[in-house]
C-alpha cells in the first residue's frame, strides 16, 4: 500500500515498476486519465527541485491533482502532530509523497493517513531516486545480474541505503567505495548480500575497476554541507574524475543523483562526457514515479 523503503520491493516487484514505467514513458497518452479524481498531497520538509516538480507533472500527467504543502506553510510548524496531520490528510486526499528528515515520522504518518504514503527521501532512504536509477542502468543496458554497479560516496547514508538494496535485488554485483569512516549499515548489507554480492572498499581504483555503471554521491548532503565540512578530508582520493574513470569499463554509464557539487565529487568533464547518463537518470524520475503512483493508485 506504501512506497517507504525498497526493503519492502521484491526483485519481482522492481521489474513490474521497470515494465510499466517502460510503457509510461513511451505511451504518454495512453495513461492521460489514470489518476482522474486522485489528489495527491505532497507533504515537504526540506528542500527539493526534481522530486517536487516530476511528481508534480506526474500527477498533472496523468490526470490528477496535486497539493504541494511545505511545513511552514501547515500547522506542523505550530506543533499539530505528525499523526494528527496523517489523518486529516488521509480523509481529504487519495496519497502523500512526503520527504521528511526521519524515517519514523515518515512511518508515523503512514501509519495514520491510512492511504498510500510515497517516501520522496528521509535520512535513511531514496527509493524514487533508487527506482528510476536502476531504470536509466536499464534503458543502457547495464541492469543485468553480473553487471558491476560501483558506488562512490558516503556509504552510511540514504542514497547508498536505498541503492544497495536494489542494485542487489536487481541482481548486480555490487561495490560501495567508501571512507572507512562511513561504512555501511549493517542492517542494509545483511538486507542486501543474500542478493548479490556487496564489498565495501576504501581505494577508489580498486572499487572502480570494470565497473559497468559508476554512480557519484554527495559528500555532503544538501542541508547538512555545515556539519560534513569536517569530514571532507575523508573523501579524498574518492573523486569522479577522467582519470579514476579510465579504471571503469570502456562503456561505463556515469550517474549522479543531482544536485551534484561540480568539482567536489565529480568534475564538470565526466559529469557532461560522453559517458553520463545524469540527464536522462533525472528525466527518468518523472517516468518512474508515474509507475509508481499507477501502481499504488489504480487498482484495476
Ligand atoms: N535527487 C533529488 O532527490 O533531487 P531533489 O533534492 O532536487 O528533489
């Protein structure tokens, strides 16, 4: 009924997603009515530019409505609770995309609104990110069991979380290049080796090497660049460039979930080289979150 974690996506569930987002992106038309009637709340905590406008244009897309809601716009920043809010919300409208800071208030509200709540990023997770990237690694070819994904950023946080899990479940072997102060949790890898193989490494070139899909993260979160300005030291060595990329697979696919730091954890050359799927893999999250809002919404 939710979209909170890919914990909760099978490998069988990952390819109907992949299936009907393919069919979504190339017959627009064809889903111009799905969500008639449906209202969409998004509920917003912090910051956003590609989750907010292409679930945006995904609900308008497909017949709906959509309510944008920024916490100070609503009476969470005057103390009403997380639970309350759900369910109001749940008796006017038919789903939430919510991004909010903690996973649980993410649950708590789902757990009240009693309608399909969509998790468009906590600290814990990304899965829309996650879902419509292992859709671009499809779309090139490169979302196959066997394949090489190689992650290259703070292993300990959302983006990894999410993309481990299902990088792993979509069968892909899988490298996270790391500082060996942000390991993986626990919790993610033991969820995720059952799948696929998954290493933690801390040497960017041996991490790389053959890898058929490189993906950069931010060293610091968006919001959180104060408190990661002390740990920058950490990530050296770990930059996408030309020349870490040359270890890579000859046609390996470079991806970026965006806002990315040009410079910091990726160079402008690699991040608009012949080798970047970045504006495709953003293009793509208006597609897949139609899927998935099909998926939850339309029950026929
Ligand atoms: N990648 C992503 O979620 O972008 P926004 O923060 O702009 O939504």
């Amino acid at each position: 009924m939710n979209f909170l974690s890919i914990s909760e996506t099978s490998p069988a569930g990952i390819e109907e997603i992949m299936q009907l987002a393919q069919s979504v992106k190339h017959n627009r038309l064809r889903y111009a009515v799905s969500l008639l009637g449906k209202q969409v709340v998004f509920l917003f905590e912090r910051p956003s530019t590609r989750t907010r406008v292409s679930f945006d244009v995904a609900v308008n897309h497909l017949g709906g409505h959509a309510i944008s809601l920024d916490f100070p716009q609503t009476q969470l920043s005057r103390g009403e609770s997380i639970a309350d809010t759900g369910r109001v919300l749940g008796r006017y409208a038919d789903c939430i995309v919510a991004r909010l800071f903690r996973q649980e208030d993410l649950v708590e509200l789902a757990t009240h609104a009693r309608i399909p709540v969509i998790n468009g990023l906590t600290d814990e997770e990304h899965p829309c990110q996650a879902m419509s990237d292992l859709f671009t690694m499809r779309e090139r070819g490169k979302l196959a069991s066997g394949r090489r994904f190689c992650f290259i950023g703070d292993a300990s946080r959302n983006m990894a979380n999410s993309l481990m899990l299902a990088t792993a479940k979509a069968g892909m072997s899988v490298t996270l290049v790391t500082p060996a102060a942000c390991k993986p949790q626990e919790r993610f890898l033991k969820e995720a080796r059952p799948f696929a193989e998954v290493k933690v490494v801390h040497d960017a070139v041996t991490g790389i090497k053959g890898a058929d899909v490189v993906y950069a993260d931010v060293w610091a979160e968006p919001g959180h660049e104060s408190e990661s300005a002390s740990k920058l030291a950490d990530f050296d060595g770990l930059q996408l460039n030309a020349d870490l990329l040359k270890h890579a697979a000859d046609d390996a696919i470079v991806m970026h979930p965006l806002p990315a730091h040009r410079g910091l954890e990726i160079t402008s050359d690699v991040m608009d080289g012949r080798q970047s799927a970045v504006w495709d893999q953003a293009e793509n999250r208006l597609h897949v979150q139609k899927a998935l809002l099909l998926k939850l919404l339309q029950k026929d």
